[in-house]
C-alpha cells in the first residue's frame, strides 16, 4: 500500500524538466517569468504544463501577486 502512495507522489517528477522546476521551487516562490530565466532551455509551454501538473497533483499553489 504505502508504495502506491510513493509512485503517486513520483508520478508529476517523471521527466527532468519536473525534477529541475522543483529544484528550483524549493529554494523560494518564483514568479513564472523568474522560472523561465533561472531555467534556461525550457519553453513556456513546457514550464506551464509542469507546473499545472503539479496545481493538479496538489504539489503546489499558485498565487496571484
């Protein structure tokens, strides 16, 4: 049972562009654009579908600034 709660948890990472926004999301919030320039090589459609999977999986919160 408590491996199908660790692969849920791991499902939204399963790719490196993932592994490299979180990273980034830990340090602090980021404004996208703040996301977009301290990953450089990824595109803003890449970068929104993450971070929507990640709303949806409830990893994360986005917040009006």
């Amino acid at each position: 049972m408590q491996e199908r709660g660790v692969a849920r948890f791991l499902s939204p990472l399963d790719d490196p562009w993932a592994t490299l926004v979180v990273r980034e999301l830990l340090k602090r919030p980021h404004r996208f654009k703040e996301l977009l320039t301290a990953l450089p090589g990824i595109s803003a459609h890449t970068l929104s579908s993450r971070l929507r999977r990640f709303e949806a999986h409830e990893l994360l919160t986005r917040t009006a600034w």
